[in-house]
C-alpha cells in the first residue's frame, strides 16, 4: 500500500518523539529549542544532496506502492521527515542526559589537557581519516562495495571537523551522556530498519552493498548509516553546547553577548583559540560547581534549568556563601570565627569598592592570598561581586555573627523577631542577590517599582527557606550545640535550650517543629504570586528550585504516625472503597515501628527483627504491590542469635542446619540432635496450625472453639502446656532448655507461664530465618503508608482523639472529638490505639457496658515494659553480632521479679541489637548503633479515667524507675563487658537515650506502660482475647496488640485483614482480596487429574496401613470394653 513508508513513521518514530517531549516539556528552554531547531535544519540540508545522490545513482530505492509519491530532489516525503525525526529524537535524548551538566566546567586547553587525551584526538583524528580515505577508495572502485564508501566520505569529514575542534572537550564529559545519546537510538532504529527491510518498505540495490547482515534483514551498511548520522548529530551537539560554554564562561572575550542567541557568535566561539580561555576562572568553576553538588544537589539539579551565564553566575555566588559559612562554622573558637568575618568583611571593602579609598583588583588579588587559604581564594575572586549590591554581603556577615553567640555558649533566638531577624540575614540577603543576577541577565528589563516588589518577595521568600532548614535541623544543630528554635517558644512547652540539646527528638519538639513549618509556608504563600512578574524563562527555574527546597517542608509536615495495624488497616479498606482518614497522635509512621536518630545513628525504637515474612508479603499482595516494588529490601541475618550465659559460653542459633547439628551435640550428644529435629516438627505443627486456624480467622463467640475441627487442631497446639514444660521434653540440659525458650519475651511473657504454641515463633526464626528491613522498620510501615495515600487515604498527624462520639442511642458512632475541639464525622472508627487506654479514655463512660468491660481489661494481666537504652558508640564492638541475648543464671528468678513483683530481677536478662551490624547505615562508618532491651515490670495502676487517686500507688518501692534505669544501665555494660570480653562499653557511649515504662506509657498511651499490651496467657487468646469489635456498639472496631490475634507486628498485620473483612461483612461489601491465592499457605502443586506425574503427592501403601489399623483396633477394644461393663441381658417375652 501506499501508505506502508508513513505507517512507519506512524508506529514507530513518531510515538517515541512524541513520548520524549512530553517527558521534556518541563525542562525545555528558549536555549534547547534554539538548539534543536538548529541541529535538524543542519541536518537536513546536509543530508539531502547525499541522500538525493543515492536515490538518483539507484543505491536506495522505494517500491511504488510503500510511498505516497510526493519528492523533493527525488527524496521521498516519508524519508526528509526520516531526516527531521531522527535528528529530533536523538537531539532530545542528548538534551534530557545533559540538563544537570553545566559544560563550562569542561572547558580545557591544549596545555591543560593530559598526554593521554592529546593521544586519543590524534587517534581519533588519524582513524577518521583512514575512514575518509577507503570511502574514497569504496566508491572509485564502485561495485559492492559503493554504498558504504558512499556513508564514510559523506560522514566521517563532519565527525573529524567537529573532533578536532571539540575533542578535548568531548572526552572530559561523562562517557553516559555522548554513549547513550548515540547507542539507543541507533539500537532502536536498526530494530525499526530491519522490520522496514522485511517488508519491502525501502531496498538496497544489490550490486552496491556487501551483502552482510548483522541479523534478519539488517543490512551492515544500514547499521553503519544509523551509527554514523547519530554520531554526527550528537557530535554536532557537543561543538554547540562547547561554543555555548565558551560564551559564557568568558563575557569578557564576548562582551556584547548577554542573553541572546547569535550564531554569529557562536561559530567564533566554537572556533576560538582555546589558548586564549581563562583557565583559572574555569578550575574556580570546577570547585564551585563540586561545592553545589556536594552541600546542596537538589539546588544543583533545579540550577540545569536556569540560562548559561545566569547559572554560572548563580553556582559562584553559591559558592562565596557556602565557603564564607564554612570558614565560620569550622572555627574552633569564637575568636577565630570573628576574625574570619573580619577578613571577609575587608575582602568586600576592597572589592566592592565599599572601603574609605578605592582598591586596585591587584590590591584585592594581594589582600585574598594573604589573608585566606588556597580553597578560599577561588571563590572570592570569582564573586561576581561587580552585579551585586553590597549591602546584602554584608548583611550575611552580620548573620554570621548571630552563630557566634553559640560558640559562646549563648542562645541568640529569643522570640519569633529575632528568627525572623536571623533568617532576613543568612537566607533573604542570599535570595535577594539572585535576583539581582536575574535582573541582570534577564533579557527583559523591569520597572524599578517590580524590581522592588521582586526583592521584597526575594526576602520573605528567604524567611520561608530558612525556617524549613531550621525544622529540619533541629537535631544537626542540636549535635553543634546550636537551638534556633526561639526560646519563649521553648518556655510555652515548658522546655530550656538545654533540654533540646539532651533529647532533640521529644514530642514537644515536634509541636514546635510544626509551629515553624506552618509559619514557613504562610511566609511562602505571601511571596509566591509576586514570582510570576518574572520572565518564563526565568521564573520556571526559579519556582524548581524553590519547590524542591520547601517540598522537604511537606515532607515534615506530613509525616505521620499510625501504628502497623492502623495503617495497615486503612489502606484494606480503601482498597474496598472506602474514604478513610486516620488520625495520629505523634508525629511519626508507624507507633512502636518508629526510628530514633541522633548524629548519624540510627534505632529501631520498637520491633528491630522482621519475623513470617509471608504475612507482610500478604498485606501487600492483597493491595496490589510487593515490598519489593514499594522499595523495601530485606535483608537475611546470618546468625539469627548469639545467646550469652553466666559462664562465658554461647550458643549460636542459626538457620545453617549443620551449624545447628553441631552447636546441639556440643551439649547434649548426638541423641540431642534426634530430639531437636523431633521438636522442630512439633513447633512446625504448632506454626502451621496456627496460621490456619488462629491467624486468619476470627473469633467472635467462644463457641467456635467447640468445632470438631478446631478441637482436633487445639489437641496439637498444646494451649494448656507451657513452652518451658514441651522444651524440657526435647531438651535436658538446662542451658538448651533456655535457649529454646527465652523468644517468650517477644510477647512480654514468661516462658513457664506462655502456652506452648508459641514454640511457633522459634521455629520461624530457624525454618524462615530472621530479617531485617534496609533502613529500619520504619521503612515497611512507610512503605504501606504511600499504598494507602495512592489508594486515597489521608494521614492527619499530631491529632489527638479526645473521645469517641455515638448518637443518642449509646451503641453507634458518629465520629470523634479531637483534643482541639474538632468534630470528625464518621461512619465507621477503628481504633489502633492501646484497647485497653481506649476502654478506659476514649470509649464513652456513660455507657454501661464500656465501664463493666473496661474495668475487666484493666484487670486482665498485661505483658511486661521494658529499660531500653540507645546508644550511639564512637567505635565498633565486633564481638557482638546483630541480635544477642544475654540470659540469667537465675533464669527463673528473674521471670518472677518481672511477672510477680513487676520489678526489675536483681540478674536481668536482656536482648542486644546491632543493626549496624547488618545494615550499615545506620551508624556512621566506623561506629556502631546498640540497642538494649531490659525487660522489667509494667506500672500497676492505668492512667485515665480509671487511674487511682492514691499517688503512692504510682511509685511502690520497688519500681524507683530512675534508680532502676541505673541500675539495669550498669547491670548491662557489666555483663556484656564480663560475657563477650570486649571493652567496657561506657568509654565509647557519646549519646543515649532511654525509654522507661513511663515513657511507654506516655509516648503511646500504652496501658501501665505495657510494651506488647494484654498478656497472651491461656484465658487471653483466641476467643477469650478482646474482639475486633467493641463490646455494646455497632460500628466501632479494634485492630492491634491487644484485640485479636494478637501481638507483634505480623500478628497485627494478620489482625488487619480479619479486622477489615469483619467490617466489609457486616456492611455487606465484597471483599476485594477473597478468593486469590493465598502467600502464606503453600500448598504445593495442585492434586488434580491434570497434575503430572512427577509432581502426583501420593502418601507409601504402608504408611495409610500403619495410620487406619490402629484407628480400626481402637474401635474393637472400645467395643470389647462395652461388652465387659455392660452384660447382654435377652428380652423376655410377655404374654397376654
């Protein structure tokens, strides 16, 4: 057909132009398009004599009926848009690879460029030459060898002119953006010419071409055609963007050029003599342009977008400012400080003509090298001070000096004024001296009235910028002894400067944080309008490189704090349809799966090990997604614990089987090997079971566990056994019996106390391993979250519940109140706080079912608290590994003192986690971060409504928390020090912090400070255990520790799903995620008439024997029995 040459064009150039534009739009300037304009004209009236010469000598020929007849020269239409496109598309892939590369800084000289580059030009020069030479030869001799003579005499003379003059330049960019440039749109196109070839759309006449192929119909000569016109097109580029860099890197050898495009000037820019270039401005360029990326990559990146000389200008005055703050900031006194302000103030003097007697710039140059080192100079002379006024350089000095106050030990910030103050100098003046470069460089010249609406705008704009880098500072400057939080801010939170110091991170800091935020974007919101009497071509840049900086702002002001089972929860009932708000107390993802950091370190506040990887691959999988395409990477601990005790030894328990085998038969023989793989087979119908039958259903009357099927399961759970009492069955030597038993803590329970189900949990430690999150816990939580935001969910943060409301007739929900005073209508409220507080705070107290149940709950026995201690260390402690357990020689004693006098045992046993040691970010390099957890007692009163008034009842001798907490600090530094040798911990400690059962208590409104909520003791699991909804109210539901089924963040997450199904059931909604393939139940491969063979599960003839003859000689001796105790007595016959 006719139309066969255009279809391609149609399927598959035009697309991918399209695609590339649409990605470009945004970044395109007035500069590319001038550039891309420019390339396609020279190509194509470059390419049209040649390729009109091919047609006419019959190298290229088209089939009548594949174009649609129209030409220019004899060139086809469909082939000068071929010329037009191409250039297009590879010109726009080249501009999008090099818009954060500023090419000033590639600038070189013959003296400045190495031996090695002089060598490669020549190379280069030489090959290209050779090329030119046999295309001559090629197509003098004619035959089949024309075609390709034909393509090197043509290009091979445009790619040697353009070597020899922008070589050197050539070779210092980044090899990505000349090869790719080149490489995919030829790889693409000979696909295209190949599939073009097959069709017959054009031809290569036979007698002029070799006849090879690189494969199908790829002909060489075509492949050789694609890579040399992409090659000169980008070549072609690189001399542009080389001329465009020498125009504005040198104004003085161009001095009339400002802002306009001259191809006049362009072409003696490409040819000038490179002798002739300031190299020192161009290696002071280099070091700016290091600086930026360095200190400030996102102002780096959004600078690509500005003008040439604009961004040049921009990066420099960049650099003054960020070298300035660094000679003060790195002062190690006052004194030292103040005579670097000095300096620089007598640098402005003398080159801003400021002084009291004018300045030669051989007296600026002199007064530079004696005055500051070789770092330094470069920035200072480049300064484009001669655009600037001086008044804003000095005024930044003066911000400087605000700094020193903390050198001295003072907090300068004492209101909102002097913030205000301190920002207009280290922020506004910096704002202000870029627009006075805009207004320079921008070809359109404003009134004075809009100059000054701009600068006024500039300025409120730096206020904006300023405070957004003080909120997110608050703990880096903390670490420099700095606050600039202002201090009668501090004083209403009841806070001192000192107190920001100790614990930058506490919860009133972050109200402050957010008291700032908001003053920063309404700050933003007034000067934003005023940036549209910029120039486009000015204002698009500007507004990228102020978004990307207050966007770090959004980002913490939108942080939010759900715990596991809330957010995981609300992203299920989106899916559903639902719209969802959930509302946060604190001010971080996640509750208990938050981070601690401090200086680099960083801690796992609550869960530091990822246990039943499959019920968090569910969670995901029935929204959609994976961890893995939500960004999360775990990782495998290779040692899943090393185990401590009193006499120095340790047991390592692990995944590895040989290394459990002969950990095992060190201490109970080889019979001891026998009797843990018998109970590994226990613990894994234990966790088998319980994943069936507990973890995905739900339990709404105790009935259910009168179900013939659940009685045949709960007879192999053993519920009624502890796990101290099955393991001593598998184990007899003490040491093992402990080392199978101590995971208890994981549900804040003893192990003679917790059923024996919960061997479950050791064993998916050893079958599944233990794994770790790159980058915290956190990080899943985080992850969930931006799947719930996708799906619609809004996260409000820092918003309290005061109450839960309900319509008059006491049982139904019509939203809460917030501590605020704000009314928040719902249809439905699932609560993921503590049940327990919320029974006893939030549910309303005048219903009479909430206080009969409520004064239950706070009667039930919760799970332990805990000592937690974090520890940022200056060195590494190789000698423990991610996960240690330190156990007590009194091992049950200190079970007692927790679970009996809810106290801390005089010998603790307590976990220590690395997670430097498998991720090492995070701790700095060379140190490492250390978690302690002590388990101790919990409180033993709740607080709320129900809280005793009797004070002593909150501080009973044996919970003097301060003096426990330094007691458990020195029972832990002592015994890993006594245990695994290594150095004594303390000389290494540079920052703790630590979470007592109060701050439990407080930070997550947990019931007596219990960490891991209701106990999960016999009568406190399963149907016994609180349900999911709440008790005399029809639309109010729970999901988390202490509801069903249970603790720990995969427990929870499993309680996610069967409290969302819950509420979808009784609203009558299908659920999206019923009836997929479950993650966590691997059955194998279906057992059907169409399984293979080789994968047909059928269970040995004697094994079905051995399992239906004793079932068959059960049943003949029950019957024996009956006989026995009850004799046959014959009917007697009566008659009438």
């Amino acid at each position: 057909m006719a139309y066969e040459y255009a279809l391609v064009h149609l399927t598959y150039t035009i697309p991918l132009a399209g695609s590339l534009t649409v990605i470009l739009k945004p970044l395109l300037t007035r500069l590319d398009m001038y550039k891309t304009l420019a390339l396609i004209l020279v190509a194509f009236f470059a390419t049209l004599p040649w390729d009109s010469y091919l047609i006419h000598r019959g190298v290229w020929t088209y089939p009548p009926d594949a174009i649609i007849g129209s030409r220019l020269f004899g060139v086809p239409v469909e082939e000068l848009f071929f010329f037009l496109i191409q250039t297009y598309i590879t010109t726009l892939l080249y501009i999008l690879l090099n818009k954060p590369v500023l090419h000033a800084q590639f600038l070189t000289n013959h003296t400045e460029s190495s031996l090695k580059a002089r060598y490669i030009r020549s190379f280069g020069q030489f090959l290209l030459s050779v090329a030119i030479v046999i295309g001559g030869i090629l197509v003098k001799r004619g035959g089949r060898g024309t075609y390709l003579g034909l393509i090197l005499i043509w290009a091979c003379p445009f790619v040697l002119l353009t070597w020899t003059f922008s070589g050197y330049f050539l070779l210092k960019l980044p090899c990505a953006c000349i090869a790719i440039p080149i490489c995919l749109p030829t790889l693409y196109l000979w696909v295209v010419d190949e599939i073009a070839l097959g069709r017959g759309t054009w031809a290569i006449e036979s007698g002029t071409k070799l006849g090879w192929c690189l494969w199908g119909k790829l002909e060489l000569e075509e492949a050789v055609f694609f890579l040399a016109t992409n090659t000169l097109i980008v070549f072609g580029l690189v001399a542009f963007d080389r001329g465009m860099a020498v125009l504005d890197t040198f104004p003085e050898m161009f001095p009339g050029v400002s802002g306009r495009i001259c191809p006049n000037s362009l072409v003696k820019a490409i040819f000038a003599d490179p002798s002739k270039y300031d190299m020192e401005r161009v290696r002071g360029i280099r070091e700016a342009i290091g600086t930026l990326r360095k200190k400030s990559r996102s102002f780096y990146l959004a600078s690509s977008v500005f003008p040439g000389r604009l961004r040049i200008d921009l990066v420099l005055l960049y650099s003054f400012c960020r070298v300035a703050d660094d000679l003060v900031d790195d002062s190690r006194t006052s004194v030292e400080a103040l005579l670097w302000i000095q300096r620089l103030s007598g640098y402005l003097d003398r080159s801003c003509g400021t002084g009291k007697q004018p300045y030669s710039e051989a007296d600026v140059a002199s007064y530079t090298k004696q005055n500051f080192p070789i770092p330094v100079r470069s920035a200072l002379h480049l300064l484009p001070n001669r655009l600037l006024p001086s008044e804003p350089l000095y005024a930044l000095l003066e911000g400087f000096k605000m700094d020193l106050a903390f050198i001295n030990a003072g907090f300068p910030i004492k209101n909102e004024a002097d913030i205000q103050t301190y920002a207009s100098r280290v922020a506004s003046t910096v704002g202000e001296l870029c627009l006075w470069l805009v207004f320079h460089h921008s070809p359109i010249r404003l009134h004075n009235g809009k100059k000054l609406r701009l600068i006024q705008a500039a300025i409120t704009m730096g206020y904006a910028l300023q405070y957004v880098n003080i909120a997110r500072d608050i703990q880096v400057d903390a670490d420099m002894g700095r606050v600039y939080l202002p201090t009668n801010w501090l004083g209403e939170e009841g806070l001192t400067p000192k107190d920001i110091l100790r614990n930058p991170n506490q919860p009133k800091v972050e109200i402050l944080r957010q008291r700032l935020l908001d003053l920063a974007f309404k700050e933003y919101q007034k000067s934003r309008p005023t940036m549209n009497l910029l120039s486009d071509e000015i204002r698009g840049p500007l507004i990228v490189a102020v978004e990307s900086y207050m966007e770090i702002g959004r980002v913490l002001r939108e942080k939010t704090g759900a715990g596991a089972g809330g957010v995981a929860t609300a992203a299920r009932l989106a899916k559903a349809g639902f719209s969802v708000t959930v509302l946060e107390k604190n001010l971080f993802v996640g509750g208990r799966c938050s981070l601690l950091t401090h200086d680099g370190h960083r801690f796992d506040q609550g869960p530091s090990l990822l246990l039943l990887p499959k019920l968090f691959r569910e969670v995901f999988f029935d929204l959609d997604t994976t961890l893995e395409a939500e960004g999360v990477e775990l990782l495998q601990c290779p040692t899943n614990y090393n185990v401590w005790f009193a006499d120095g030894k340790n047991f390592e328990l692990t995944t590895d089987l040989a290394r459990m085998k002969t950990q095992i038969e060190r201490w109970e023989g080889k019979d001891g090997f026998v009797r843990y793989l018998s109970w590994l087979q226990e613990a894994h119908t234990h966790y088998e079971l319980s994943v069936a039958k507990v973890l995905s259903r739900n339990f709404v009357s105790i009935w259910q566990l009168a179900a013939p099927e659940f009685v045949l399961a709960g007879l192999k759970l053993h519920p009624l056994h502890s796990i101290w009492n099955r393991a001593s069955r598998y184990f007899w030597s003490e040491r093992l019996r402990r080392v199978f038993t101590f995971a208890t803590m994981y549900m804040g329970m003893s192990p003679f106390d917790a059923p024996a189900t919960y061997s479950l949990l050791q064993y998916t430690e050893l079958a599944e391993g233990i794994w770790y999150p790159r980058g915290g816990f956190q990080i899943v939580l985080a992850a969930l979250q931006r799947v719930g935001e996708r799906l619609g969910v809004e996260y409000r943060l820092n918003t309290p519940v005061k109450q839960i409301l309900t319509h008059l007739d006491g049982n139904t929900t019509r939203g809460v109140e917030l501590e605020s005073g704000e009314i928040v209508e719902a249809d439905i409220v699932v609560v993921n706080a503590d049940l327990v507080y919320a029974y006893s705070n939030l549910l309303p107290q005048t219903a009479p079912q909430t206080q009969r149940y409520g004064k239950q709950l706070r009667q039930k026995d919760g799970s332990c608290s805990s000592i937690s201690f974090y520890w940022s260390l200056s060195c590494k402690i190789p000698e423990l590994q991610t996960h240690n357990i330190f156990l007590a020689d009194e091992y049950r004693e200190s079970f007692d003192a927790i679970f009996t006098r809810q106290t801390l045992p005089d010998e603790p046993s307590f976990y220590v986690n690395v997670p430097s040691r498998i991720d090492p970010s995070a701790a700095p390099e060379g140190r490492d971060s250390i978690i302690a957890l002590v388990p101790v007692g919990h409180l033993p009163e709740s607080k709320g409504f129900w809280a005793s008034t009797n004070s002593e009842i909150r501080g009973l001798p044996e919970q003097d928390w301060s003096a426990l907490v330094s007691r458990a600090r020195q029972a832990v530094l002592s015994t890993i020090a006594a245990r695994t040798g290594c150095a004594r911990l303390e000389e290494s400690i540079t920052h703790e912090i630590v979470n007592d059962p109060f701050t439990w208590e407080a930070k997550f409104n947990l019931d007596k400070g219990s960490i891991l909520g209701l106990s999960h003791s016999f009568f406190n699991v399963l149907a016994f255990r609180p349900r999911t909804r709440a008790e005399g109210f029809r639309n109010i539901y729970f999901v988390g520790a202490s509801t069903h089924p249970g603790t720990g963040v995969p427990i929870v997450l499993a309680g996610s799903k069967i409290t969302a199904e819950q509420i979808l059931d009784d609203m009558r909604i299908a659920v999206p995620w019923r009836g997929r393939p479950s993650l966590i139940h691997d059955q194998g491969p279906p057992q059907d008439s169409m399984t293979g063979k080789l994968d047909k599960i059928r269970a040995p003839f004697w094994e079905l024997i051995l399992f239906t003859v004793p079932i068959f000689l059960f049943g003949i001796l029950l019957y024996l029995l009956a006989l026995y105790f009850v004799p046959f007595r014959p009917h007697r016959a009566f008659a009438g």
